[in-house]
C-alpha cells in the first residue's frame, strides 16, 4: 500500500473554553467553503485520521493526539502494577501511573478535546453529503466518518464511564453524545452525559453501518473490514461472546489480511503489513509516534528517560517457552529495558492485527464451547507457531488470556482487559472509581450540565 500523506485540511473544535468552542485559526477555510463541494469534504475525511492520529498542531489547546500515542500511555500505565516503571517526567502520566488523577489532568482532558473534535468533523461531514453526487464515494465518507466517530464514543464511554457490565442496564453516566455539528459559537449547547449503555448503542450504530457502507478495501483507510474488527473488540469488552467471535471470523476469513510471516514483522513498518487490518500513517515529513516518544530508549527517538516506560523484571513472568520471540523483543537502555514494538520513530503504529481477531476468535469460541473457523486450541497454537513457541495441549481459559499478555502488551488493551475480566490493579478493583478518567474541570467549569465522575468532586 502506498503511504498517504494526511493534512489537516480544516478544523473545528469543541473545546470547552467560557463558550465551548475554538474556531480555528484564520487561514483555515470556513465551514461554508468546506461544505461546497465534495472534493473539500473529503479533504476534511482525510484531516480527521490526520485529527485523531496526532492532533492539531496549529492549536495550542490540543496539544496531545488519542491514537499516535496518549490514550495508549494512559491505559498502560494506568493498569500497571509492578510490569512497568516510569522513568518521565510529566506528571500527566505519572497521574496515571500513580491511579491519583487530577482533575486538570492534561492528558485526560486531550483525550476528551481530541474525541470531540474527531466527532464534531465527522457530523460535519455526514450532515452534507448531498453534495457528494457519486453514490459510491458518498457511501463511502458516510462509512468512513461513522468508522472514527464510532471509535471515538467507544474509547470515550472506555475511559470516562465505569465498566460496561454484561447483563445490567448499565446506566452509569459516560460521555455525552453529540450528532450536531457545531460551526458557530452561538450554536454550542451543554448538554448532559449519556450512559454507558447508550454510548456504546451509538457506537455500534456507527460502527455496524461503516461495516455496510464501506468498500472491501480502501488503501490505509478504514475499510469494512476495519470497522468489523474494531465491532469484535467492542463486543468483546460487553462479552457479547458470540458477536465477537462472528465479527473476528468475518475479518479472518474474508479481508484478506494474514498474520505477518514473523512477530517482527508486524511492527515498526513504514508502509502497512499483511497483519494491519487498520493503521495509523505516519511519514517523517507528517505526524507524531508518541508511541515511539514514551516507549523507545533515546537512541530510536524516545524521551530523556531512555525510556519514559520501561519494563519490569515481573512482566516476563508471563513468557513460558525460551524460544518464544516475544519474550525477546525487547532491548536494553541506560533507563531499562525498552519494548521494541514501537522502535520505529516514523513507523506506522498497527492499531487492528490480525493477531487481535485470532485471540478473540479462540476465546469466544472457547467460552461459547463453539469451533468457529478454527477450534480453540489450533488456533492459540497457530499463533504461537508464528512467535515459534511450543504447542499447548489441554488448552484452558486462562491459557487463552495469558497468550492475549504475551501477543497484545504493550498496545492498549491493558486495562480494558483488567475490567473485563473483572480483575484488579494493585489494591484497587475493577469498578473503582479511579480507574475511570474523570470529567476534565474545564468541561465541567463550562458546563453545569456535566456531573463530576464519583471520587473527583
């Protein structure tokens, strides 16, 4: 595939100052330009990976991006309790780390500004596209912003609300949803939270109607494909066992991604591997790899403390065969010994594998009693093969979710995995209450409508 250069093209940003939004800066096109004709609104579908990837670097009140890197910090560290050892030096994410978040916390209100930006774009898009007069590109962009908004209220509902509980009305507050694009100050309304229940039905919307609109492949786009897996992990995270598994079968079976020849492979690429069934793109001329920032010892392109995150003697516990390559995909620094996932300073940063949809595939199948595509046990052996670890014979649950450890470190799924699973970090239980964000003061300073998560008042 060939590397697409993103631009942002034109901003719009809720952003919760005394009216709740920046209008952004003067040389950027107005919203009537934009909406003129359709070669500019696909121009602002392509500044919104740009948005969600690595922010807007023309402005000073998003100065963090979600996916190039912070929300993965956040997560990580968030869930450490004793693999990981944080050598930086913002306290942002020593917050995390340290579960004894502020309520001006940087990093937790970029999460919530980046999100919203991403979601008042796409609106802006999906409320125009009758001037898209190609059907198919219409359907299209219609799929692709439902693709990023839908990401965006899953991640949110995530990180702001308390655990989706399978079974439960799940009425806990999360994130307000918002499907009006805002242009002008003047229309900026305040509204309230939404559940987690209802958060997450908007997400699946989304999500089930890119899966419909889009195109079978669409370069380093989100495809249909994309947006099925993306369904698996949300699915996944409800234990709806059964969705899940039919969703990682469906992208298994019929995108035509393959697992990566080796474990190496699927990381520290400049264009996207076999493996990547979504990416994001990153050049040396365009975006930011904060994954690289925090996770990389200095001489690859990490922070001073070389590097911020280093890993812990306790983390290769969970390595049970030496021949593994997992267990040695790691190397040494003067701050500790650094993962080499995210070695690469201009690589793209694998966002869906593969490898995803095979664990989720033999875990739904295990738990479901169920031999979708593959029995559970050829599976987890298959990839393990690739990583050349030994076969396991009498597979267990918990096989399958130490080998989702050893496969998925590293990559965000930490403490979502923690609160599915219903475990705990350190002390605290899943459910605490400071192991979601809380609402960013600026947010709830702005908005009288915006109750404070428990614990942060």
């Amino acid at each position: 595939m060939k590397k697409i250069l993103y631009t942002v093209f034109v901003v719009f940003a809720i952003s919760s100052c005394e009216d709740n939004l920046e209008l952004l800066p003067e040389q950027s096109l107005s919203p009537e330009v934009v909406i003129s004709n359709a070669a500019n609104l696909e121009n602002l579908l392509v500044g919104l990976y740009d948005e969600a990837a690595h922010g807007s670097a023309e402005t000073p009140s998003f100065e963090e991006n979600i996916y190039g890197g912070i929300l993965n910090l956040s997560v990580e560290l968030w869930a450490n309790s004793g693999e990981l050892l944080f050598n930086g030096t913002f306290e942002e994410p020593a917050e995390f780390n340290e579960k004894a978040i502020l309520t001006d916390n940087v990093n937790a209100r970029d999460i919530w500004l980046n999100a919203y930006e991403v979601n008042n774009q796409a609106n802006l898009i999906l409320e125009n596209l009758e001037i898209v007069e190609d059907a198919e590109t219409r359907s299209r962009i219609e799929g692709e912003a439902k693709f990023l908004r839908g990401l965006m209220y899953f991640d949110l509902a995530r990180i702001y609300g308390l655990p989706y509980e399978a079974g439960q009305s799940n009425t806990q507050p999360a994130v307000p949803i918002v499907l009006n694009a805002v242009t002008d100050a003047s229309e900026v309304e305040s509204p309230s939270r939404n559940s987690v229940e209802e958060v997450y039905s908007q997400a699946i919307s989304d999500l089930t109607e890119a899966y419909n609109l889009l195109p079978e492949s669409n370069d380093v786009f989100a495809d249909k494909y994309a947006a099925q897996a993306l369904l698996a992990r949300l699915y996944l995270q409800q234990e709806n066992y059964a969705a899940a598994r039919d969703a990682a079968d469906d992208v298994l079976q019929n995108s035509g991604h393959t697992l990566a020849i080796d474990f190496a492979s699927a990381f520290n690429n400049d264009e996207d591997s076999s493996e990547d069934i979504f990416a994001w793109q990153i050049t040396a001329q365009d975006g930011e790899n904060d994954m690289n920032t925090f996770w990389a010892g200095d001489d690859f392109g990490g922070r001073s403390g070389n590097p911020d995150v280093a890993i812990s003697e306790e983390h290769f516990d969970i390595y049970d065969d030496a021949n593994d390559q997992r267990s040695m995909f790691f190397y040494e620094t003067t701050g500790g010994t650094a993962t080499t996932k995210w070695q690469g300073e201009f690589s793209n940063i694998p966002f869906l594998r593969v490898a995803e949809m095979h664990l989720i595939r033999a875990e739904c199948n295990f738990r479901e009693s169920t031999s979708v595509g593959l029995s559970p046990e050829d599976e987890i052996n298959a990839l393990r093969a690739r990583s050349e670890a030994g076969a396991i014979v009498g597979l267990t649950l918990q096989d399958i979710l130490d080998e989702r450890k050893r496969e998925l470190s590293f990559e965000g799924f930490a403490l979502h995995d923690i609160k599915r699973l219903k475990g705990t970090v350190g002390s605290l239980n899943y459910d605490d209450n400071f192991l979601v964000a809380p609402v960013p003061q600026r947010e709830t300073d702005s908005n009288p409508n915006l109750d404070q998560n428990p614990g942060y008042n």
